[in-house]
C-alpha cells in the first residue's frame, strides 16, 4: 500500500469516527473524489447527510461552500455576480464569486429550487467553470458538487431534470442507521457537548487533516488501473439491457424500463469500479468491482415504466435484474 492509499483509507477512517452507521455512504464519497465527480445523497431527515459532508471538507481541510437551496434563489446566489467598484475614480464591474467557488460544494435540498438555478449548476458540475456574462471562470481542480434531497416531502420541490441527474457519477440512499449504531451516535453527540479540547483528546474526527494533494496523487493512480476487454463487455452489456431489454426475454427489465441510461452510465461504470479496486488495493478491475458499483451508478440514470411505478418496482429491483441476467463475457 502506497502513501496515497493510505491517506485515503485514513481519510475513511476519519469521516466514519464521525458519521457512525453509514459505511456504504462514506465509500460512496470517497468513490466520488477519487473519480473527480459528484454525488447525490438521498435519504430522510437526521440521517447524516449533511454531517457527512461537512466531516469530508473537514478532514480534507479543504474550502467549503454551503448552498440552502429554496424556491427563491437566484442563479447569482450559486454563480456569484459582477458588481461595480470604483477603482481610481473610475466605475469598474468586478466578479464577486458565489459559493460555487470552493472545493467541496453542499448542495443542501438541491430539489427546492427551481429550473434557473438548477440549469446554473450543470455548467460547474459538467465543465468545472461558470459563465457569467461574457467572462467563463474556472472552478478549483479538487471540486467537487455534494447534493441532497428528501424523498418523502415533495411539497415545494422541483424534480431534478434529467441532465443533472446524470451528472451525478453515484447517487446513495442514506437509510436510518441499526440500533448499536444509534446508540453509538447518541454517545458521540453526547461527548461533541463536552470543551473543544476533552473532545479532541478524546479522539475527535477532526484532530488529524489528511492532505488534499493525496487525492489529486490518487486520480492520477487510478488511470493505471487495468480493466481487461472481459470487464469492458460487461459493463457495456450491463448499459446496453437498460437500452435493449428484449435482449433478455426472461427478464422483467422490458416492462419495468422506460429508458435507459445514456454513455455516462458506462464512463461512470468504469471510473468507479476502477477507484474501487484502487481503494481495496488491486492495480486491476474484477467483475465483482463492478457488481459493488452498479446500483450507485445506474439506479438513477434509469426511467421506470409506468407498469413498474404501479407495481411499486424500484431501481434497486431493476439493478437485481440487471445483476441476475447479464452475465460476464
């Protein structure tokens, strides 16, 4: 193991002393830096999202931007404007940059607001720039968009179009934690009430930074990764039976897909499966690396049918079906 995957694997370390019961979300946004992509968590209230990725920017020691998205924001309130400045007596626009400008970006309740500021984002999520006026700025190298959204409360919101979802590289489902995983979240709490110094002697996630220059080191690393033609006609045969499902004629997957996902699924399938088997320390990919990475990738990529929306099928069914029909090679 190298320097680099021993900071990342420190890096997870720290975030789950902090973000307890949520291993699978922790690995998701470690997947989700090393791959220079975004990512979606969608989960009920209380379920850590936001925590985890505070915790992250922590950790990282990184700039970190909030963004409370409501019905009324504007898309200046992302980008940031240009505003006059007297400059030597002489009236000049300056662009004041938004909180779009840092490393990590929350995206709090990215669903609430409306069509404007979303389409204001998809610039800095696809080209990692803002245009404003007839300037373009360029975005931090380590930039990275953390969106969530409630799935229950749908008053108020706007349904994020297709575009966007798709540049999520994963989307993760945060579910309530089990119950010593509670309890244990009801300690740590309890001991973050104490003075800033008993908590850090006490082993706080935050007394130990990991250097953010680790994960640029590490995306380097993990182009090197090898994926053999055997994994690149799996992941394409995985694509293709969202896009063909009368390929699999004993599958459901014809009733339940309306359409399916577009290239960046397999792009995605790739970079992930690539960061996964850099993370648990193989220079190649394996099929199972794919199998992990799948419902991260390709859930939210897909259009369920109306038959599958009446027979409550959901994309992790689909996924299943993917997973029991398409085979490697």
């Amino acid at each position: 193991m190298n320097e680099a995957q021993q900071a990342i694997h420190q890096l997870i370390e720290q975030v789950e002393q902090s973000v307890i019961g949520q291993s699978h979300v922790v690995r998701a946004l470690t997947i989700g830096l090393l791959t220079n992509g975004h990512v979606l968590l969608e989960g009920l209230p209380g379920t850590a999202k936001t925590r985890s990725v505070k915790t992250l920017a922590s950790v990282l020691n990184v700039d970190f931007g909030r963004i409370q998205f409501t019905p009324d924001l504007l898309p200046s309130d992302v980008t940031g404007t240009e505003v006059y400045q007297d400059v030597d007596g002489k009236p000049q626009l300056h662009f004041q940059p938004g909180p779009v400008f840092n490393n990590i970006v929350l995206a709090d309740e990215v669903n609430r607001a409306p069509a404007k500021v979303q389409a204001a984002l998809l610039e800095a999520m696809g080209e990692g720039t803002i245009t404003v006026g007839d300037e373009t700025h360029s975005l931090p190298e380590l930039f990275m968009v953390l969106a969530t959204q409630n799935p229950v409360e749908q008053e108020g919101t706007y349904p994020l179009p297709e575009a966007q979802m798709d540049r999520f590289i994963v989307k993760v489902d945060v579910d309530y934690p089990e119950d010593e995983a509670e309890i244990d979240i009801i300690r740590l709490v309890r001991s973050e009430e104490r003075p800033a110094t008993e908590s850090v002697a006490g082993g706080g996630f935050h007394s130990q930074t990991i250097d953010a220059n680790y994960v640029l080191r590490a995306r380097r690393e993990i182009t090197d990764i090898h994926v053999s033609d055997l994994v690149e006609r799996y992941i394409v045969g995985l694509v293709m039976a969202t896009r063909h499902p009368d390929r699999y004629p004993q599958a459901k997957l014809a009733r339940w897909i309306e359409v399916g996902a577009s290239p960046r699924a397999s792009i995605a399938l790739d970079k992930c499966a690539r960061a996964n088997a850099w993370i648990d320390g193989r220079d190649h990919v394996t099929p199972d690396d794919v199998r992990t990475i799948l419902p991260l990738v390709i859930g939210h990529r897909l259009t369920l049918s109306y038959d599958a929306l009446a027979d409550a099928i959901t994309r992790r069914d689909v996924v299943n079906e993917l997973l029991d029909y398409v085979n490697v090679g």
